[in-house]
C-alpha cells in the first residue's frame, strides 16, 4: 500500500480517531502518539522509504518520544539506523553532545535536544522525521543537530502537517525538502480539513 491509498488510509484513521482540541491542536494519541498502530506505523515507514529511496540516506533522526516509532519502521525499510534526540538528561549521554534548543508551543515549554556525536558525522545523510510539523521548532532543532555534525540533510519526513502553521514554508525557504504525509488545512469548527493535493 503505497503512496496515495497509503496517505488515504492516515486521513481516514484522523478523521475517525483523531480528536480536534482547538483550532490549533490536533489529538492523535489513539493511534500515533500515545497508543501506537503498528500496522499504520509499517505502512508510514514504508511510504517514507518510498519517497526518500534515491537520497542515499545513511541515518533517521527523529526526537523522543512520539517520532520515535515512524523512524524505526522506515529504518527497517530503509535497512538504515534510527538515532533519536533526547529531550531529557541522561547519566550515559553527557559528553560529546550536539545540542539544540527547542520551543514546544503544545507544552509552552524550552528543552535542550541533544545527540551524542559518535552517531552522526559529516559522512551522513540523514532523514529527519517527526510526527507533527506545525510551527516548526523540533524540525529546525535536527536539522541544527545534524549540521553541526556537518551531515547532509535529504529532507524531512512528516506524519502529520498542520499546512495553517509556519513550519513547512519556513523549511522550504530554507531549501529543505519536506514529504507530508497528511496535510491539514484547517481545524476550525472542530473539524479535520485536509489540503487536497496530488501526491507523489
């Protein structure tokens, strides 16, 4: 299942399961975020792997918690490691850190991100995956951490994109490739509006 029915699939599972909080916040924790679909996560990393098969992509990186499970699935698929930011300290990570500060507008809350350096290089080309895109934040905080690693970043890839928020059209004027798989329009009046596109 690939490409549009795949992308028609993640619509249909938001409309039905997903709960619209305001008119900024979308909640997914049936199937994404908190309680995980397995078998959409299996076609999401696939679809990934699709999209991204020809960039040479050596590394995923994605940030705890919520990116985590679509990294792995399209590192399976693309047979590449997943490397994930961690939001919190660790007694084990605390040397040789690539950091980056990160504003969450959901949580109203600033967190330093950081990666050890040994798994990222300049020999890398990552992908960087997440599972929302709205303002942006997390997606620059990467896309800072692999630069400073001097890694090659091939794109972005997105579960889920709030289209009404900053974040696509301030990494596209970065010169950044970014790959949705959902894209919504609007969540006024409570209801889920999806931009309709032609996929790739």
């Amino acid at each position: 299942m690939l490409g549009g029915r795949m992308m028609e699939l993640l619509r249909q599972k938001i409309e039905n399961e997903g709960i619209v909080l305001s008119n900024q916040v979308l909640k997914v924790d049936a199937f994404l975020n908190h309680q995980i679909d397995p078998v959409l996560m299996h076609e999401i990393g696939q679809e990934f792997a699709r999209l991204f098969k020809h960039d040479g992509i050596t590394k995923i990186i994605t940030i705890e918690s919520s990116g985590i499970a679509p990294a792995v699935m399209a590192g399976l698929a693309l047979h590449v490691p997943v490397v994930f930011a961690r939001k919190r300290q660790s007694l084990t990570l605390t040397e040789n850190l690539l950091t980056a500060s990160v504003y969450s507008f959901t949580k109203n809350v600033e967190s330093t991100i950081a990666v050890s350096n040994t798994h990222l290089s300049e020999n890398d080309c990552v992908l960087i995956i997440d599972d929302f895109l709205a303002n942006g934040e997390a997606a620059k905080g990467l896309a800072t951490i692999a630069k400073q690693a001097k890694a090659k970043v091939a794109g972005f890839g997105i579960v889920i994109e709030k289209s009404f928020q900053p974040g696509r059209k301030e990494l596209v004027q970065m010169g950044y490739r970014v790959e949705s798989l959902a894209r919504i329009a609007s969540l006024e009046e409570g209801k889920v509006t999806f931009v309709r596109e032609v996929q790739s």
